[in-house]
C-alpha cells in the first residue's frame, strides 16, 4: 500500500489496522536533542480516545503510548521514532453480519475495488484508529514547535447547524465541555441537538477550527508546495473531511476586493504619531467598520485584517494561520440503509456494534497534529531558503 508516509524532511509513516494487535507510526527527521517522553504523547492520545463519553463510541481502549526507538534519557536521538499503541477491545464478531456487505458512507466498496480484500472488522487502515499514529507524531511536532515559539490550536467551530459565537468566544471553555467548543452555551446547544439525532438513530457532522500563532512570515514555497496547499492536503487526508478552507475561503468568492484584501501598516511609524498615526483606526470602506491594526513579526509590519488567514501567495505573512475542516456525518448509523453485497445483489443494512454518533470532539486533535506536523515540516524546509541561513548553521 503506498501512502502512508507524510512529509519531506520531519516524515512520519503510520501502520496498523482498526482490530490489528496495534497502531503506530515513525516519525524520521526529527532534530536530536528534544525533550520528550511519554508522557508528552499520551497528552495528545487522551484527548482522540474512545469511550470518554455518550457522545464517543464505547469501546474501552487505554490508548497507552510506548516509545520504542529514538529517545534517550529523555531526549530526542535525531534517529527514527518509532512509537505503539496497541489494541486491547477488539470485539471483531461486531462486523461479521458486514463482511460481505458494503456499508454506505464507509471505504468498504471503494477499498475492495482497488484491492479485491478488505478487512472488513472495523474498516481496517480506513479506520478512525489510524488517527493514532497522526496524533502521536503531531505531538511530536508540537514539542519542536514549543521550542520555536509557535502554538497549534484547534477547537469544534460547529455541531451540525450550531455554531458558537465570536462574543462568547472563550478558549478556556473547550477543554470544559463534551462538545471541544470554546463557547459554553453553545456546547449545551450542540448536545441537547445531538441528544435528538442519536435518539433517531442519526448521526451529526460539523467543523473544526485551527489557529497557529507565532509562524513568521516566509514559511512555504510559492508554487506546488504552498503551505496552504500542504495543509489542506494534510488535513483532507483525515477520515470523513469533505472540505478544508484557509482565512475567509468560500466565504472571499461572495467578497469584493476592497474589502477582501488585508492592508499593510508600519508600526514603527504608527508608534512616530504624525500623518500614518491618524490613520491606526482604519476605516473599512465596504462596511464603514473601524479595524484595530494587527501587530505581528519582527520588522515592524502590520496587517488590518486577517482575511488571507494569514498566508498569501502559498507562504505565511506573520499572522494568525486560520484553517477549518469539515467533517462529514457518522456514516455507521442504526437506520436501515439501502447497499449491495459483494455479489451485486440488494439488500439492507442496520449497522451495529459502537460508534462515534460524531466525529468532530474527537478529531480536534487529529486536526490539531496534521497542521502542526505540517508546519514544523515546512519550518525545516525553509532554513535552506537563503544562503545566509545555511551560512549561519555552518558558522561561515
């Protein structure tokens, strides 16, 4: 199977399958000398595993992570990572009425037709489990990105057609509530909503927010690989995504120019007062709305608005890198549903076993790990950029 490896110079390959013996991944080209332990990873894991409420599927997994290779005494080798989650609530009878059926929404059919096999208990590596290995070098990245001062967040933006509030926008929420929002009545609202659909055997899609700060600009190459280029390809690798946008996205084709565009300030010269100081409360000359200039990086430039989600022309300006994903409703739900067997014959399927009524609190951190993963990536990339970067690493 070819695929399974992401990444140009920090590269993690996943393995494993859903009712395998386990999951887990390598990650290669990771600097020596980072601190990490075990503890770091389970951090991130704790936040994907099942069973943490109603809301998630049942299955009773310790998601326990082990570091096998490339970590000593607490730090990073610079040798491969090589990391194991292994499966210990593998109920693999749940999907025997289903090995020669092909459940609608899922990669059954589709795996079959390419390979003539699939392993039919739980979706084998088209399984949410392969998140793990996602997640568990995500974590790694994180930790290099800690030391390069840039943080990767992600939190649920919306629960099928609920969607929290930019006036009751509150970080600290997300970690308080079932639903990973940052708005509390919000969060109520999506569960009482998901309460109904479970109630109809129905399942629940909706959106993922991230935000990385503290990215300075010139991060990302300017033709195929754009850095919004590689995160989207990135994210939209995540099982059950249907669409990923970057600042605005969809929402800049109803735009016009004028105000789509994010205008350039100079601090230093603000903070001189005079002629560009009366203009720091910038007029937005589409909708008459005052703009607090948005102060970023080292060179005293500034932006009066982020609709680029901070990335223009495949590279990062400085500012907040906005990206949302959509995730697509649970396709395994307890409705009748219309499929075919592998014989091409009619019939129907009620699918049983334990599943995610939605996906979306769960996959926050898969989202999380792809961006930071990415990013870190495309940090290493770019010290080769210029010759005095290079000069710099080899003391010349």
């Amino acid at each position: 199977m070819a695929g399974s490896t992401w990444g140009t110079i920090l590269t993690m390959t996943t393995w494993g399958e859903s009712h395998g013996r386990g999951l887990g991944v390598t990650v290669d080209g990771c600097p020596a000398g980072l601190s990490l332990r075990e503890e770091d990873i389970q951090k991130y894991l704790d936040r994907r595993k099942p069973g943490q409420s109603r809301f998630a599927t049942a299955r009773r997994e310790g998601d326990q992570a082990e570091i096998l290779s490339g970590v000593f005494e607490g730090r990073t080798t610079g040798t491969p990572i090589s990391m194991l989650v292994r499966n210990t609530d593998q109920r693999s009878h749940d999907y025997s009425a289903i090995m020669d059926v092909y459940r609608p929404g899922h990669a059954d059919f589709t795996f079959d037709e390419k390979y003539g096999f699939r392993d039919y208990r739980g979706g084998g590596r088209s399984s949410g489990r392969e998140t793990i290995g996602r997640v568990a070098a995500g974590a790694v990245a994180a930790r290099l990105l800690a030391e390069l001062g840039v943080t990767v967040t992600a939190y649920t933006r919306s629960v099928g057609p609920i969607e929290i509030s930019e006036e009751r926008f509150d970080l600290a929420q997300a970690g308080e509530n079932r639903m990973y929002m940052p708005d509390a009545a919000a969060a109520a609202e999506a569960e009482r909503y998901l309460e109904g659909m479970m109630a109809a055997g129905d399942s629940v899609g909706g959106v993922v927010e991230c935000l990385v700060n503290g990215l300075p600009a010139g991060i990302g190459e300017p033709v195929f690989e754009k850095l919004d280029a590689r995160l989207a390809h990135a994210v939209m690798s995540i099982g059950a995504v249907k669409g990923v946008e970057i600042g605005d996205g969809f929402a800049a084709a109803l735009n016009v120019g004028s105000r789509n565009n994010d205008g350039f300030r100079s601090r230093k010269a603000l903070e001189r007062g005079g002629k560009d100081a009366a203009s720091a409360d910038i007029q937005d000359r589409a909708s008459g709305e005052e703009q607090a200039v948005r102060d970023f990086g080292d060179r005293g430039i500034s932006k009066t608005t982020n609709h680029a989600g901070g990335i223009l022309g495949g590279i990062s300006d400085g500012d907040t890198i906005v990206l949302r994903a959509a995730f697509k409703p649970t396709p395994s739900i307890s409705q009748p549903q219309q499929t075919v067997n592998r014989r091409g014959e009619n019939t129907e399927i009620t699918v049983k076993g334990r599943h995610d009524p939605i996906i979306v609190p769960r996959a926050v951190v898969v989202v999380e790990a792809m961006t930071a993963f990415t990013v870190a990536d495309m940090m290493l990339l770019n010290m080769s950029a210029r010759l005095d970067s290079v000069k710099k690493v080899y003391g010349r």
